[in-house]
C-alpha cells in the first residue's frame, strides 16, 4: 500500500520536475544578456537596409555580430560570475534585491561603453550604421532602468529584453514595412509568453513584476523606433 502511494506521488512529481526544467531551460536561452545578440542577429541578417549594412558582406555582418555579442554577453557574464566567485553575488541566479544592483550598474556601464564605441569610435561605421548604436542605446537605457527599479524593486530582466525585442522588430516592421521581419515576430511574441509563464512557473517574479517588465521593454524599444530610428 505504501509502496502503491510512493509510486502515484513520483508519476504526480515527474510532470512538475519536466515543466521545472523547461521553465529553467528557456529562462537559460533566453537570458537577458543574450538578448542583445539574439536581437542584432535578426537585425543584420532579415533587415541588414534598416541598421544601415545592406552593402556589407555577410562575413562582415558576422564579425559585428561577434562584437556585439563578445561586449554584451561574454564580458558582463565573465565580470558576474567573477563577483559570485568573490562573494558579492551570493547566487548567479541573482533572486535577491542585493544581489542584482552591482551585476545591472556594471553591465549597463559595458552597455554605455559598447554604445559609445560603436556611435562615434568605429568609424566609419558610425557613420554609415548610426541605427546600431541607436538600438544599443536603448537597451542601454533599459538595463540602465532595470538597475535602478532593482534598486527598491525586484522587475522582470527577462521581460524587460525579450519583449524590447518585440518592440524593436514590430516597430521597424511597421514603419518600414518589413515583412522578412513577419516570422521572428511572431515567434518572439510567442516566446514572450512563454518565457513570463516559465518566470512565473519558477517563482522568480510575481505577475505584476512580469507585466512592469514586458511594459518597461515595449515602451523604450517603441519610442526608440518610432523617435530616432
């Protein structure tokens, strides 16, 4: 009989741990620092004319796509892990208020440097492809502003990156009528409610702290679009 209930109680757990595991998988892909490349990697390749490098080899548009990812993803994630490795971050997964504060004021400090340098030091780049330091910018003020909310506030990162990414691409589609753009929308929109399902599912965040998140990324990434670019 006790072994009968073990049995039931593992195949009731086994559900919960397969969905555990996939709400850690994709909050894992689709981590806020990837996002920056995942974003630019759609950029340069589906609508290379809108950021200015439709004349650029594809070569060359992968060597920007390195940068881009080696400045947005590998360096903050180096300094981040190197911080939890010195004990000012108690958990990578960064689930506390104090926890988040020096990772989000450094990265966005990278964020600042990487924009900078790609609006007036690469020239002339800079001059040709304005559009990527613009874009840039805005996720620079984005991370800038998660930083200071975490400050008193424990907002959704997650939301925050994928739904600008949402808005970067639907505002571009529509105003420049990109349909290449189409597709990674609709898929990135589905991914949107997934990956709010999965950081609610892991207990991350509250739903109000995903919806400030998704709110936060839409409105910087749109008035971006529609203002400067």
């Amino acid at each position: 009989m006790i072994e009968e209930q073990r049995l039931t109680e593992d195949r009731n757990l086994k559900p919960e741990k397969v969905s555990i595991i996939l709400a850690r998988a994709l909050s894992a892909i689709f981590h806020p620092l990837l996002m920056p490349t995942i974003l630019f990697s759609i950029l340069l390749f589906r609508a290379p004319a809108v950021l200015g490098v439709d004349t650029f080899t594809a070569t060359f548009r992968l060597s920007l796509l390195m940068l881009i990812g080696i400045s947005t993803f590998l360096v903050p994630a180096f300094l981040i892990y190197f911080m939890h490795r010195m004990g000012h971050v108690r958990s990578l997964h960064m689930d506390e208020l104090r926890d988040r504060r020096l990772p989000y004021f450094l990265t966005a400090l990278l964020y600042t440097t990487t924009t900078l340098l790609f609006t007036f030091r690469l020239s002339p780049l800079s001059d040709i492809a304005p559009e990527i330091g613009i874009v840039l910018g805005s996720v620079t003020v984005s991370v800038t502003l998660v930083g200071l909310i975490s400050l008193f506030w424990k907002i959704s990162a997650h939301s925050v990156g994928i739904s600008g990414m949402v808005g970067v691409l639907f505002g571009i589609a529509v105003k420049y009528s990109e349909l290449t753009l189409l597709y990674p929308l609709l898929l990135l929109i589905i991914l949107a409610g997934l990956l709010a399902s999965a950081r609610l599912h892991l207990n991350a965040h509250t739903p109000t702290q995903v919806a400030a998140g998704m709110a936060l990324g839409l409105t910087v990434s749109l008035l971006t679009v529609v203002l400067m670019i």
